[in-house]
C-alpha cells in the first residue's frame, strides 16, 4: 500500500492533513468537503457486512414525515427507512402466512369441484380439435389456433395422467412462458371452451388456477363462433 493510502487510511476527515504530495504543505477542507468526506466516512462505516444500499424515492409529505419521525426517535434517516421497509416486509409475509388469499372452505370446494367435474368424452375431444383448427375468430391466425389446439391437448393429457393442470405445469412440461399459457386460458375460457378454478397451490396462502375442459365445450365454441362473426364453423372433422 502507497503512503498516499496508508494516511487517507487513518486520517479524520474533518481535521487538516498534511499532503503526501506537496511536502511541508497542510491541506484544509472547505465545510462542503468537509461535509462530504464525513458522510463518505459515515456511510462506509454503517454499511458494514450485513447491509447494503438502497435509493428510495418518496413523495414529498411522506418524506416531511419521516424526517420528523426520524428527529423523534434519534435516529438518522437511512435507517429509519431500511427499518420502515423491513417492517413491512414482515407484515406482508405473516398476513401471507396467516391468510391465504382464497379462504380454506372455498379452496376445499373448488378442489372437490374439479376432481368431480365431468370429463370431455375421448370423443368430442377429438373433434373439439378440428372444429378449433376450422374457426376463424377475429385476429385468431393459423399458428393461433395451433396453439389453442396443444393447449387443450396439454390439459387433456394432464387430466388423463391423474393431474391438476395449471399454467405452470403446462408451461413446464412445453418449455414455455406462464404468461403464454394463461393467455391461451383466458381466450378458451371466454369462449366456453375451458373452465379456470382457484385451488390450493404448493405454495401456502397462493391460489393456483386449475383448468378443465368443460363437456360443453363443443356447442359453447359453435355459438360463441355464430355471435362473434355470424357464421357457422366448417365441419372438417374427418369421416
């Protein structure tokens, strides 16, 4: 270590020091230098190993009261905000723990719902398929209704297995994005074509959303079809 950082090491920043550079010299800090090397000082020292630092931007009147809070507890602002800010943290995780967002009945309910729902016969299934492929809802393309196709075929697949599917068990077994299957979901779901429950998830107090095919589902897309664009759907089913 140099000898300009040997004595930057040990210096206070508020007294004059002598130059490393310019013997014989003393340097003297203005009172905004003086003010900023303390609070270099200060800041480094707080920090230590266990806190990092974060910027918090806050509007004006709460800023006014946190400054007051802070001259009545004694305590520099810094730390009263990172305190403020963990504070809340622990209030949202133990209400999270305490209260699942779905309450226990109405998660029990939507779970006996959906292992009691009745299935979509092999059949219908099978030309649910072809009448998908043979809509032509407004904006839908072809590479559209591929994907509705493997959605609905991913949800039957999953039924057939013994299991719950839901947008992260689809997107895991596709290698997909969440977002993408749930937007799949809310465009069958509007159209009759699938169901969309709340159920226990994995994760305490979350509510995963279980989808079904509804037994429906044939005559719900023909007439959510007829109404959208006044036209029936082709019938390509083959013979």
């Amino acid at each position: 270590m140099s000898d300009l950082y040997e004595v930057e090491e040990h210096l206070d920043p508020l007294d004059p020091f002598q130059s490393t550079c310019f013997l014989g010299f003393t340097i003297t800090m203005t009172s905004r230098e003086k003010y900023n090397a303390y609070r270099r000082a200060w800041w480094a020292k707080s920090l230590g190993e266990h806190l990092t630092e974060s910027r918090v931007f806050l509007p004006r009147d709460a800023h006014d009261w946190v400054v007051r809070f802070a001259a009545e507890v004694e305590e520099r602002i810094p730390f009263v905000l990172g305190k403020l800010v963990v504070a809340q943290i622990t209030g949202v995780e133990e209400k999270a723990q305490s209260e699942p967002l779905v309450p226990a009945q109405q998660q029990d309910e939507a779970a006996e719902k959906t292992t009691n729902a009745e299935a979509i016969s092999a059949d219908k299934l099978y030309k649910l398929f072809y009448v998908v492929l043979a809509s032509r809802f407004p904006n839908d393309t072809g590479s559209t209704r591929l994907r509705q196709v493997g959605f609905l075929a991913a949800v039957a697949a999953e039924i057939a297995a013994g299991r719950k599917p839901t947008a992260s068990s689809i997107a895991n077994c596709t290698d997909n994005h969440v977002s993408q299957i749930t937007g799949l979901a809310k465009t069958l779901k509007d159209r009759g074509v699938i169901d969309v429950r709340n159920a226990p998830s994995v994760r305490k107090g979350k509510a995963a959303k279980i989808f079904s095919i509804r037994p429906d589902a044939l005559e719900a897309v023909h007439a959510a079809h007829l109404e959208v664009t006044g036209q029936v759907i082709d019938d390509i089913t083959p013979p």
